[in-house]
C-alpha cells in the first residue's frame, strides 16, 4: 500500500456522532468530514481541536468549521493520484478496447435480464441493509440459525426474532415468501431515472439536467449521502463544482457507483463510451473514487454483454479507473487473491481486514465486495448474488449490481425462476409518475436507446 499514514492525534469528542450520515443534521456532517479528510491524507487536528470547544448545537458554528476544513493541508507521503476532471481522468489511463456488438434479440434478452438481476439482487439484500448491524459476521450467524446458509434465496424470517437480530423495516416486502412485485429502493429508482433522461438528452446530458430531475423528481429525504448533500446544494443555489464538494462528506461513497448500471446498458459491449457518459452522473455529487466507482460499474456492466465471464468483464472494467487511485488499488488487490486461489471466504476476510475501516456505505471497499463475489460466481447468479449479500456492507447497492452483471452475462432463462417470478415484472419508485412500473416495459425502452443509439 502507498498510503500514508494518517491518524489521529486530536480525537474527535463523542457529541459528534453520525448515525444516519445525514447532510441536513450539522453534527453529522462535522463526524463525518472529518472521517473523509483523515482517509485522504489530510492534518485537521487543528479543526478537530476547534470543535471539541464548540457547543455541538450551536449550527452556525459547527458548519464553520466544516466549512473551513476546505483549507487543511495534506500530510507528506500521500501518494496516490486521483483526479476530478474527465480529460485529467483519461489521461491517466491507457488505450481502451474497441466496442463489441451482438445480435438484436440477444441485446434485448441480455437487456431484459439485467434489470430483472439487478432489482431482485437488491431485494435480496434489503433486509439486513444496515451494515453497522448486519457485519458478515452477523449475517452468517442469522442465517445459520434459520438454516439458509449460504443465501441462495430471500432471506427468510425467523419467528421469533433471536434476540441481537434485526432486519430492516422493509423486511415484511423483502423477504422469503413475502415478495410480491418489487419494493422502492434507490437503487432501483436512479436507473429509472437515468432511462428517463437519456431518453430526454440523450449524448448531450449534463450534470444540470441530472439536478434538475431530482429536484422536481425525488423527495430529498428519499436520497441519501452524497445525493441529499448536492440535492441541498442545489436548493441553496450552488452551481458547478461547489455541488458536490460543499458540505458534502460522502462525496467518495457508494452513493454514484449505484447509478452506472443504464449507461452500461445503453453502451453494451463499449465500456469506455459507458463510463465517459456515467462521469456526467456522477461529477453531480462526486469526487475522485466516487466518480470512479460510478464509471466503473458502467464499465463493469457494459462488458459482460460481450465477455465470456464475470471474471472477463472485471478484468476489462479496470481500464476506465484511474490506475494510481485508492480504487483501482482495491481492485487489482481482488484480482491478486483470485489468482492466489483462495476460497471466497478466505478472500473477504482479506477485503475486510484491508478496507474494513471505511464506511459500509464507501465506495472503495463495496467494490471490492462486488468484484469478488463476481470473480468467485463461477458465473452463477444465487451464488454470485448471495455471496455479495453475505459480504454485508451496502447489500442492497452491492447485490442489485452483482444482479445487473449476472443478468447481462446469463440472459432471462438462466435467471432462477424463485428469485425473478416474485417480482410480478413490477416495481415500486419514489420517483414522481414512475410508481408500479412494469420491469419489462422498463427494459423495452432501454433496449431502443442502446439499439437506435442516443440523440
């Protein structure tokens, strides 16, 4: 690892805690700016010192010194390279693999089933989303208890609860035997969404036109991180890049990486021209290895339409991440331990160990989770989502995206029939006017951009 070594000698005092990382609470976003600048190289002992002085609500006060955070000076030793812009992005990488097609009924099919393996991956995983309770650990345990070990359905529901589980609130929707059409996720409402403006802007879609969608789209307490922190920005009337940077701590969490799956959809078989479309999307309310995990996963997706494998498509989603990043580290780390041939255990006993301390909400160690349970599938979809699911951390995110790859690989008869049929070909949306919509009809009109090409 080139990274250096930056912990704390100022502790930050116990009135600043995060519980529900939340851009609308002041003392949120203290804990956790000052998570996010100690985990890129940045000395703010001064600031952490400022605070634990401050009255904890007293607002104005504690978002000044968010505010002026902005001024910290990296420590020496930082040695990874990680830049914003597009261009500064490219130049980092190298040469990029030349666009594959395939047949028409093909495309479509593979269309179809990623959206079907995409929202049943995210149901499976949406009752134990909670990744400060739900640890791999404690998933494992729960599921050994209701003899479900290892998940290859919903997860069942015990009765009664053993005391020190919990499932989400959402469990009497998402769970075995109690599915029926799919629940509202964000995960499932930002690629309806990404259908819908690319149908509106096509080529031409900006950042601006992504705000303004979910500002007259979503509810903002039906976003979260990263997305509620730019969604408050653009109320406040901020433009640019001050978006996403102003109080916005989450601005390297997983929060783009969930939105990349369309622009992989409507670019198969061209993971660069997926991932510069995606970097629109996610420069909204991202930086850095936010930005990369939203290019990655469009990368990731637009090539298993044409890949043979999963492990095939990871391999190929690694050129459009810039190589010196904390990401692009991750993730050859995940290569590194498949070709080591270790079981999948051994390696997400690795993963967490390494990438364990950042947020279960973070990008970087969530990827690392969906690239090993892609690369120890065997190209399986109960596996592949199950195992993800098991990993804990961001579940649903990371199981809806595990589902989306699976599904362009497999095509619709190879998706398992308990998982899919469930579903009744509806989901439910926060989006304003996309409620109850029909799956199939979804993968329609995502299969005519990605054959007709965008505007």
């Amino acid at each position: 690892m080139t990274n250096t070594d930056v912990s704390a000698t100022v502790e930050l005092s116990s009135d600043y805690q995060s519980k529900f990382f939340n851009a609308l609470s002041p003392t949120d976003l203290l804990h956790d700016e000052v998570v996010q600048r100690r985990e890129t190289g940045y000395d703010i002992d001064a600031f952490v010192a400022e605070a634990n002085q401050t009255d904890p609500n007293d607002s104005a006060a504690v978002l000044d010194i968010v505010d002026r955070m902005d001024t910290a000076v990296r420590l020496p030793g930082w040695n990874y390279v990680e830049p914003d812009g597009l261009e500064e992005i490219e130049a980092t990488l190298g040469p990029q693999a030349k666009a594959k097609s395939l047949p028409e009924l093909t495309l479509r099919d593979k269309i179809h089933a990623a959206w079907l393996g995409r929202i049943a991956g995210c149901n499976v995983g949406k009752p134990v989303e909670w990744g400060s309770h739900w640890t791999a650990e404690h998933i494992r345990e729960y599921l050994i208890l209701a003899d479900a070990y290892p998940l290859r359905d919903y997860v069942p529901v015990l009765d009664p609860m053993p005391a020190g589980f919990q499932l989400t609130e959402c469990w009497p929707e998402t769970t075995r035997g109690n599915v029926k059409g799919s629940a509202r996720d964000d995960d499932i409402d930002y690629p309806i969404l990404a259908l819908h403006l690319l149908e509106q802007h096509g080529r031409a879609l900006t950042p601006e036109h992504v705000g303004a969608a979910w500002t007259r789209l979503f509810p903002i307490e039906q976003v979260f991180t990263a997305e509620r922190a730019a969604y408050v920005n653009l109320i406040d009337g901020f433009t640019g890049s001050d978006i996403a940077r102003r109080r916005n701590p989450y601005r390297e969490w997983i929060g783009a990486q969930i939105r990349g799956d369309m622009f992989g959809y409507v670019y198969a078989g061209d993971p660069w021209q997926a991932a510069k479309l995606s970097y629109k999307d996610a420069s909204l309310s991202h930086v850095r290895n936010g930005v990369y995990g939203e290019m990655w996963a469009a990368a990731l997706v637009a090539a298993a339409f044409t890949a043979s494998s999963a492990q095939e498509a990871v391999e190929q989603s690694l050129a459009v991440v810039p190589p010196q990043s904390r990401l692009a580290e991750a993730l050859r780390h995940v290569l590194e331990l498949k070709a080591a041939g270790i079981t999948w255990e051994a390696a997400l006993d690795e993963i967490q160990a390494e990438y364990g301390h950042y947020s279960w909400v973070h990008t970087i160690n969530n990827a690392a989770a969906v690239a090993a349970a892609l690369l120890w599938s065997d190209d399986d979809f109960v596996t592949g989502v199950g195992r993800v699911v098991m990993s804990g951390w961001d579940t649903d995110s990371n199981g809806a995206t595990v589902g989306s790859v699976l599904g362009v690989l497999l095509g619709t008869k190879k998706l398992p029939e308990h998982l899919i049929a469930p579903l009744e070909n509806r989901t439910r949306s926060a989006l304003f006017g996309f409620d109850n919509s029909v799956i199939s009809d979804l993968a329609d009109r995502t299969a005519r951009l990605a054959l007709n090409g965008l505007k």
